[in-house]
C-alpha cells in the first residue's frame, strides 16, 4: 500500500522524529511505499489566505471553502497545495506524526489540514463521515505528548484522550471519510529514561505490524439519519 506521513516537529532530533523514521522503517520493510512531507524541514506555509488561489470566483469577498472547490476543479491551487493533494489522493493511509500542543497539533500541522483537505475533493454537500471524498483510506495520529498515562481517562484529571482528540478523530480524519485506526501515543516522552523511550519504540514497531488486525473506530453514518440530518426513529 501507498503511506503518507504527515510530520511536524521542529526538532530532527526529536523522539517524535525517531518515531516517524521507525515508520519509514518498518512500512518499507514491509514492501510498502512511503512518502513524507516533513512540514518543517519544507517549511510548508500553514497560512490559508487569498493567495493560494490563482483565480477568484469572487475577488472581492473570501469564501474560502468555494474557492478551494472552484482552483482545484480548475488546477488553479497553489503548487504547494497541489503537490500535497497529489500525494494525499495516491496514499492509502495515511499518518500523522506529531507532538500534542494544547491538545491539539501544532500550528503548521493545522495549516496543512486547512490548506490540503480542499473543499470538492475531501468533503462536499454530503459528501461527508462515511461518504467522504477520501472514503476507502485509512488514518491514524502518531503522537508524543509531555503526561502520563494515569492522566487520560473518564476520571482522570484530563479526561478521555478520545474526547480530546475528537475535532481530529471525528472532526477532520473521519469527517473526509477516513477510516480511523486507534491512534499510537508515547506518553510522558520528555521525562522517561533512554530504556522507556526503546520500549515505546518496541511498542509502536509491533502496532505498525500489526496494523491490518487494528479495528477502526466506530462512528456514526449517514444511513441512521434522514434527509434533514436528524437521527431516524427505530424502525423507519
């Protein structure tokens, strides 16, 4: 299969890159093709603006969304943008490796799902959830954060990871119509011995293993609502 990886971390040093590049690793091994865009390393430009249009159907009010829908039908997005989609639609999963800031990505990661996942191609109408454009893909965050593992949960001081996630898990990946495979998470990175550090590296080599035995995470589809998106009744 064809894999993206979608990196953004400042350091190359880091853990979190250490962890994209055992990806890079155990995926070819594997026999299949893997593609990155290291987001900093090509300081990709996460700022969505007039400028990645090279036509207007409106050039004197930004409807952003309409006229990402209306360059792309006409090849008229931004290189950079182009270049983006163009891997996104040849990949099959897709990664995206990260440290968590804010409980969220960083700000270069966001511009890139602000900029590539175009209106048109990833969503539309109701082309979304499981009849999204990028329907028949799979997904999954990759990422390093600073707590332990004992914080996250339903009565953690946290919370539920999954809820904290869910404008990326819901919101973003399944959204476009993703599949949406548990995400992989080093916790407390920053603070652990070199020891610990190995085995979240052990730990991630047999998740990526094992990857075609992981069950995505089940979210609602467009056949339980009606026309006007409210929830159908039982039996109807």
């Amino acid at each position: 299969m064809n894999v993206l990886i979608v990196h953004a971390h400042p350091e190359p040093q880091s853990f979190t890159t250490a962890m994209k590049d055992l990806a890079v690793q155990e995926l070819s091994n594997a026999g299949h093709q893997v593609e990155v865009s290291d987001l900093y390393a090509m300081n990709f430009n996460p700022v969505a603006s007039s400028a990645d249009f090279g036509s207007r159907k409106n050039p004197d009010y930004l409807v952003y969304a309409l006229e990402q829908r209306i360059n792309y039908e006409n090849q008229t997005i931004a290189p950079d943008i182009a270049a983006e989609i163009e891997k996104l639609v040849a990949a099959d999963l897709v990664i995206f490796s990260f440290p968590l800031y804010w409980f969220s990505v960083p700000a270069i990661l966001k511009g890139w799902i602000d900029r590539v996942l175009v209106s048109g191609l990833t969503y539309g109408g109701k082309r979304f959830y499981d009849q999204g454009g990028l329907k028949g893909k799979k997904a999954l965050l990759s990422f390093t954060l600073g707590g332990r593992e004992h914080m996250f949960g339903a009565d953690a001081i946290h919370g539920e990871i999954e809820t904290m996630l869910r404008p990326l898990l819901r919101g973003t990946l399944y959204y476009t119509g993703m599949d949406v495979l548990p995400p992989f998470i080093g916790y407390h990175v920053p603070y652990i011995s070199p020891e610990a550090r190995q085995q979240v590296l052990e730990d991630y080599k047999q998740y990526l293993q094992n990857l075609d035995q992981l069950q995505p995470l089940e979210f609602p589809t467009l056949d339980q609502f009606d026309d006007k998106l409210y929830p159908k009744k039982a039996g109807s």
